[in-house]
C-alpha cells in the first residue's frame, strides 16, 4: 500500500490549494478515502473523509465550507480542494485509507502572509 500526496506550497490567505493524492496497492474503488493533517507540535487531525460508494464525504468543522473531498476512481487518485484558506491551515497534509495502517510522505501547506 501507498500514497503519493502532491499539491502543497505556500499562500497567502484567502488563497487556494489543491491536493492530489495517488494510491496504489489495493483496490481503491472499495475504501473510504481520508485527509488528515499535521501542524507543527500538534498530533494528526482527521480534516475529510470520502466513502468509497455514493461519494458520502464528512469534514471537520474547521473547515466545513472551504475544503471539498472528490475521488476519481479510474485514476486511483483522492483530491482535496482548499479555498479560503487560513494560517491555522498550515500543515503537512496526508492520505490514508481505513484500515491500512500506511503513511505517505505527506504534502507542506503554508498559509502566511
């Protein structure tokens, strides 16, 4: 199992990012697909969840609103969308999947002015 996450940089805020996330190893079309983040000092947040049927997605409160979770299936790939971000975005941004217990190397997102 592996994730390759990409997309990451540094913005001011207000501005936006997408993640990208390519899986590989299993079989992609049958897991929920997680984001989840890392702030410096702090632990691993769960940001947006994406079922693997129908597209039932779930996000954190903080940023409900402002991120959208999307997958296509035919490219093995989970996508995030960050609009209006916020420095207390700032993260290393990575994807999983339940109940793999296996870590990429993550993507640096910047907010700053």
């Amino acid at each position: 199992v592996q994730f390759v996450e990409s997309g990451g940089g540094s913005v001011q805020p207000g501005g936006s990012l997408r993640l990208s996330c390519v899986a590989s190893g299993f079989d992609f079309s049958a897991y929920t697909m997680n984001w989840y983040r890392q702030a410096p000092g702090k632990g691993r947040e769960l940001v947006a969840v994406i079922g693997n049927v129908g597209g039932a997605t779930y996000y954190v409160d903080s940023v409900k609103g402002r991120f959208t979770i999307s997958r296509d299936n035919a490219k093995n790939t989970v996508y995030l969308q960050m609009n209006s971000l916020k420095p207390e975005d700032t993260a290393v941004y990575y994807c999983a999947a339940s109940p793999f217990d296996a870590w990429g190397q993550g993507t640096q997102v910047t907010v700053s002015s």
